[in-house]
C-alpha cells in the first residue's frame, strides 16, 4: 500500500517512485497507490477506485476511460459530493 508516495517530492523523486510501481507490475504483483494527484498515478494504474468521504463512488478500468473522462468525473464529484 503506498499513501500518498509522491507527495511533496521532486519530478526526479516522483519518477522514481513511477518506476518502482511499474517494477512491481512487471513482477505480476500488485500494489494500491493512495492519491490526490490522478496525473501521477494513471501512467502506472490498470485500474481506478475513486473515494468520497469514506465510500467507493466510482471504479474503472484503465482500457474503458481516458485520463481527461477521469479528470472529468473527479471535477463533477468534487463539485457534487459522491457521484459520478
């Protein structure tokens, strides 16, 4: 489980923390990355769970949405609370 990995870091340490996740996929392993910042995580991620206050409002797979449909659905739920 990585909380938050990239936060506060530089584009170097950022890149380095991208480049271990993407390690550890092509070991066949998992890991859930914990974020605020979706332009950091959708490069690695197969999948995405979208929380609001505590409840899953949102899953999907990576081949099924663009990051700018992402991006879309964080903005509408931010403005509406817990629906995407």
């Amino acid at each position: 489980i990585l909380d938050e990995p990239t936060n506060n870091l530089s584009i170097t340490e950022t890149n380095k923390v991208l480049s271990f996740v993407e390690e550890i996929k092509k070991q066949g392993r998992s890991c859930i990355f914990i974020t605020h910042n979706i332009y950091h995580v959708y490069p690695v991620a197969d999948n995405f769970v979208i929380v609001d206050r505590g409840r899953i409002v949102g899953e999907y797979l990576k081949r099924e949405i663009s990051l700018n449909q992402l991006v879309e659905k964080l903005k509408y739920i931010a403005a509406h609370g817990g629906t995407s």
